[in-house]
C-alpha cells in the first residue's frame, strides 16, 4: 500500500473516532497527525502538551506555535517525571513510568472534555526499538493511527512535506533522560547540561544531535554526514571549552555517530 493509499485509511479511521485528544510534542509525527485530525474532524480535535524538566522550552515553545499555526484547540499539563517514583533512579523500563504518569493525565482530560479517544503519534517502524512506554499506552488505551495503518516516518514526512508542514525535515528528538545511561541516576543538574550542551551545538548549525551524560564525559552524536564538520580546530576548541564550563570534564564524539536508540545498545548485547 503506498502512503497516499494508507493517508486515505488513516482519515478514515478518524473519522470514526469523531472527536479526539492527541497528546502533540511538535515532533514530525504529531504534528502530521494533528494536521489530518483537524482537516478531517475540525474542531472535534484536542491537542495536550506537557511541560517538563526533560523536554527543553524550545521544543515547548515550537510545539505551541504549530498548534497556533494549525489552528487547534491547546492545554498544556505539567508531567513532571521526576516526581514519579523510582523514575530517576533510571530503570531500563523507565519510559513505562513516564507514558503512564503523562497519559492518566491526559485520561482525566479528555474524560473532563467528554472524549473517548486518545492517540499518540507512533508510528511504524516504533515497533523496532526497545520501547517500554508502548506497554503503558496499551494499558491506558492509547491508540497510535499512525502505526494502525503502516506508516513509515519515511512516508511521514514526505506527506508533510506535500502538506507544506514545516516539521517534514525536522530531527527526531527524544526526551533528556534518554541521554543517561540506565541505572544512573537522573537529576535535574544533569538534564540541563544535557540541555545546554545540545543547544550550543544546535547554534553552531548541527541538526541532529544528542548529549550522551557519562558523569564527567559527555559523548557527542551528530548525523553521520555532519561529523566531518569536527574536523575544524576552532569549533572543536569551541566546544570543549564550553562544555567544561557546563560541567563536562571530558568531551568525545562518537565516531558511528548518531542513531535511533543508541543507550539501548548495551541491552541488546546482554542478550547475546
């Protein structure tokens, strides 16, 4: 099935829900999901966004304009992981945790709002990682449309780009816990020199990157095609100065480079 073909299944499958809460990060696939829910059920659609001290305020504020752009109805929650019990002591089914605490306060939401459907914007190919959190979507009766009918992220943003949303080349981006390995303790100090390293390499023009935090190291990823850009002294300089005054002894860059799930490789080999 092409994806023109599963864009027709997916606002199908809306349209059977009538009205809908979709919980929105401002990501490619949230915001492609919450575009076809408006276009198809109007004002029957709800979008909530959580504030945390994982997610940065720049992905906050963007999510927010999109909303504004798209012309949604909006609620913003605090979802505070860090209160949540055993949660920063950073368990491998940490996002379990999370999912749950964040869409118990999205159920009381659209229950308030007499909704009966929520979706997350998952999609196909989330079903190849290790991800704890879908246990919780499963147990909260989340839907996920975007996985019900096959699409690829792929597929995703080349229908967003068709539908001129301006998330279609966006980076993927996960929450700041996930840049700590597991069974290390996650604190709020930690998440905001995550936060600042990966905003100053944001500012010297790199696209996707990710922080990882090894107690005094800090193990830089960018896109494999953007690592050649270290190779400048200056900017290597740059950078290691600053993150030193973060709070990082010693930087490194990871020579693979950036990959979806890379804190989950250790996982994969204790299995072996």
């Amino acid at each position: 099935m092409d994806c023109h073909k599963k864009l027709d299944a997916l606002k199908e499958n809306l349209r059977s829900m009538e009205r809908l809460v979709i919980a929105f990060s401002g990501g490619v696939d949230s915001t492609f999901l919450l575009r076809v829910a408006c276009d198809t059920l109007g004002e029957g659609v709800l979008a909530v966004t959580a504030r945390s001290a994982a997610y940065p305020e720049r992905e906050y504020q963007e999510a927010v304009a999109l909303i504004t752009q798209l012309g949604a109805s909006h609620i913003a929650i605090v979802s505070e992981e860090l209160d949540i019990d055993g949660f920063s002591n950073n368990p491998v089914d940490r996002c379990y945790y999370c999912k749950k605490e964040l869409f118990a306060k999205i159920r009381s939401i659209a229950d308030e709002h007499g909704i009966s459907w929520i979706a997350d914007g998952s999609n196909a190919d989330d079903l190849g990682d290790y991800r704890p959190g879908m246990t919780a979507l499963r147990e909260m009766e989340v839907v996920s449309p975007l996985k019900d009918v096959g699409l690829t992220k792929a597929e995703i943003r080349t229908l967003s780009k068709e539908l001129g949303l301006p998330t279609w080349d966006k980076p993927s981006f996960a929450c700041l816990s996930s840049r700590i390995p597991y069974g290390q303790e996650i604190t709020r100090e930690k998440l905001s020199m995550i936060d600042q390293a990966e905003q100053l390499l944001l500012d010297e023009g790199f696209r996707q990157v990710r922080v990882r935090h090894h107690g005094d190291l800090a193990r830089i990823e960018v896109s494999p095609e953007e690592r050649v850009k270290f190779l400048d002294e200056n900017l290597m300089d740059r950078v290691y100065r600053t993150f030193q005054t973060i709070g990082f002894q010693y930087t490194a860059l990871d020579l693979k480079g950036y990959r979806t799930g890379s804190m989950n490789e250790p996982l994969a080999l204790s299995t072996k």
